[in-house]
C-alpha cells in the first residue's frame, strides 16, 4: 500500500507551459517536502511545508500544504528544459517518529 | 567533501552471494536513513537509525537484510543470499532531525547492485 500517491506519473510539456503536480495521502504528516532528481543522482531537497494551508515560492516554483496537512501541490510556471526530473513529494510520519518516506515520483519532461 | 558519501558505488554480484554496502553521514546528522530505489520510481524506505539505535525496518523486508549503525556515525547495508530481485540502487540519507522538524534529507550518490 502506498502511503504518499503522486499524479501525474508522467509528464511531458512544451517549453514555457505551466504544469501542477500532485501528492496525495489518508495520512497526516508532520512536514512535507518536495525533492527533485536528476538520473544517476540522490535527490535534492526544494522545498519544507509544516502548517497546513502554507503556500511557499521558490522562483516560478509554487508549493502549497493542505490545511488538513495530507496532501500538497507544486505549481510550475513557464517550464524550462532544465526543470526536467523526478519530482518526489516526502512525508514526515507523525505517528512513526517522524520517519520519513517517499511517493512514486512525477517523471516531468520538459521539451524545448 | 562533507557530504554523505556510499562505498562501493557499483557491485555486481552473482544470486546467493552475500553484499555489504557502508554509508558514512554527514557528521553532526543524528538520523541515517536506507531506501531501495528502481528506475522511474521514488525511493523505498528500508530502514532508519536515530544515532545508535534502529527505530524501524519495513516490514517488506526479509530477514536477509541487516543493518547496522554501531556507535552513530557510519551505517553499514548487508543483503545475505542476494537474489535478481535485489538488483536496484540502495540509497543513504542523513539528516538533523529538531523538535518534530524532519530537517533535510541530505543522500549519497547511491549504491547501485545488480545481482546475476
């Protein structure tokens, strides 16, 4: 059973389109983060949401948290090539000791 | 580089033998994860240490997976009796876990196994 859903699975745009990915979950977390990967890499953290309802900015980067602090979206505004990646939303377990697990991850594509 | 840093990078291995993959954090980090990842998909939580002690191993885990982070500092991943299914990249993470903050996941490069 997947804790953490993400959707889409894959995506593939054109250059300059906007995009909003999703991260869903029946679960309450602590904080939720969003990492990105590249292939070969270890993923990189981009963004930590705490409160429900938080929205934070990162460039044309968009993050938005729940109110019940369940599910989060990230929004991107006019996709670049260099956005391409793994997108992977990460949930702190309130009820495991703050462990932390992944979802599946959004394959973006970014095409020139 | 004081980065979290995974031994061997790559190993290849023949099904039943046995693999031992070490992780060494960042120093000051009190939390060291495991995670299993397969292409295109997120990783998978395996296991986590707070200092010395192991919190939690997934339940999907056999009992052919060990590890072990003996005096809080480097962790170590054994597989005994690899099987083809064990074949992925074996992730380490640390991070400084504050109050009920998670604090940032900070991975190795990872650890790829391809058992044959």
């Amino acid at each position: 059973t997947q804790l953490l859903e993400q959707s889409p699975q894959f995506l593939s745009i054109q250059e300059g389109e906007n995009l909003t990915v999703y991260c869903n979950s029946s679960s309450v977390f602590s904080s939720l983060q969003w990492y990105r990967q590249e292939p070969g890499e270890g993923p990189v953290l981009l963004v930590t949401v705490v409160t429900g309802g938080e929205v934070k900015k990162l460039k044309r980067l968009t993050f938005q948290f729940g109110d019940a602090r369940k599910d989060s979206s990230l929004h991107i505004t006019a996709a670049q090539p260099g956005d391409t990646g793994l997108y992977l939303c990460a949930g702190g377990m309130k009820t495991s000791y703050d462990k932390v697990i992944f979802g599946p991850g959004t394959s973006l594509s970014v095409i020139p | 580089d004081t980065g979290v840093s995974q031994d061997p990078r790559h190993k290849i291995t023949k099904r039943g033998q046995n693999v031992t993959f070490r992780c060494d954090p960042i120093s000051e980090h009190n939390r060291l994860y495991w995670y299993r990842q397969t292409l295109g998909q997120g990783p998978e939580f395996l296991t986590y240490f707070q200092n010395e002690a192991q919190l939690e191993k997934s339940r999907l885990l056999s009992d052919r997976f060990s590890a072990e982070r003996p005096k809080g500092s480097f962790s170590t991943l054994e597989i005994q009796r690899t099987e083809q299914g064990d074949s992925a990249m074996y992730l380490c993470a640390s991070s400084l876990l504050a109050g009920s903050n998670t604090g940032e996941l900070f991975f190795g490069e990872g650890s790829r196994l391809t058992v044959l």
